[in-house]
C-alpha cells in the first residue's frame, strides 16, 4: 500500500507523476533525453543501462517498464534483456556494452566505487567520453528514480503483457507525453 495517497489506477512512477505534475515534468524531460535523446548509444542500450541498475536496487516497477521498453528497441529479444540482469559479461552484447555496464553496476553501490580501471576498460573497448558520461548519468538517475518508486511503495502491476505494452509506449512515444497506464482491473497487485 503506498505511503501517500495516489491514484489506485496508475501504477510505479506514473502515479507518482500525477500527484506532483511540476516535479514530474523534469524529471520525464530527463529520462527522454538520456534514453531517446541523440547518442551514439542506442535507445535500446541506453534502456539496458536503465534496466540493469533498477533490477540491482530490485525495483519491480522500473526494471520490469524499462526492460520491456529494451526489448521493444531491440526487436521483441526479452531473453537479452534477462540475460543482462543475470549477467551481463555473459550476455550476447558487444564488448563496449559490457565495458559500460560495469560502470552503473558501480554507481548504484555509490559513485567513488567507480575507478579509473574501469573507465580505461570502456574507452579500451571504444567508448566515448560522451558515452561514458551519459551511462553514468542514467545509473545515477534510475537510483534516484528506482529509490522514489520503491520510498513511496507504490504498486507495481506483476502482469507481464502490461508491462510489454508500456515498454512499447516507451520506446515508441517517450517519455514527455502522459503515459498510458494499465488498467487497474487487469491487475490487483497493489
């Protein structure tokens, strides 16, 4: 049960969205800059950097919305999107993607655990300093992000289907215009 009072109709950070219309605002303009904004790194790994540092703070809503919305960027692949979770040294990704991936698994347990070796490892495997940036950034954002989902114990659907559907939203709309939320009668988790 959230803390606060929300909308029993809009799940996640959604709901959270529509009781504070002026933080959210941002705080989406955000996310559609460091997800779908112009990058050398696609949508789709952008989304995977999101994914990864919310399913290591274990936060249900955002790995779920925004592993859906990775594999919608990366043509429906759910398994990828698993694989990256459980091991992303082991997933079939480029050695860039991987050299990236250690980087936010590191600012989630806190920003000075990053150390040069892994940077030197990101820029070996061709990274950018662009890119080295912006995937710290997305980790330290989704932490907030993830931390503001879960602080205020809002609901998360458990429906798999819902969450294809947002991802599709996502990846297809962003994330400035309202998202379409599941309806609350497909789901009674709370």
């Amino acid at each position: 049960m959230p803390h606060i009072k929300l909308s029993d109709e809009l799940p996640g950070i959604v709901s959270l969205f529509a009781f504070r219309p002026d933080t959210a605002e941002p705080m989406r303009a955000l996310a559609e800059e460091l997800l779908r904004g112009p990058n050398t790194l696609t949508s789709g790994e952008r989304e995977l950097i999101a994914t990864y540092v919310s399913s290591r703070n274990d936060c249900h809503f955002c790995q779920a919305s925004h592993g859906a919305a990775a594999a919608h960027h990366l043509g429906g692949n759910e398994q990828l999107i698993a694989d990256v979770k459980q091991n992303f040294d082991a997933a079939p990704i480029s050695a860039k993607l991987k050299a990236l991936l250690a980087i936010p698994g590191k600012v989630q347990q806190g920003g000075k655990n990053v150390l040069p070796a892994d940077i030197d490892r990101a820029r070996q495997e061709g990274a950018t300093d662009r890119e080295i940036h912006d995937t710290v950034l997305i980790a330290a954002a989704f932490c907030m992000y993830n931390r503001y989902v879960d602080g205020l114990a809002t609901w998360a659907p458990q429906d798999p289907n819902l969450y294809r559907q947002m991802g599709a939203g996502m990846a297809e709309v962003g994330y400035i215009k309202e998202d379409a939320p599941p309806a609350r009668a497909q789901s009674t988790a709370k």
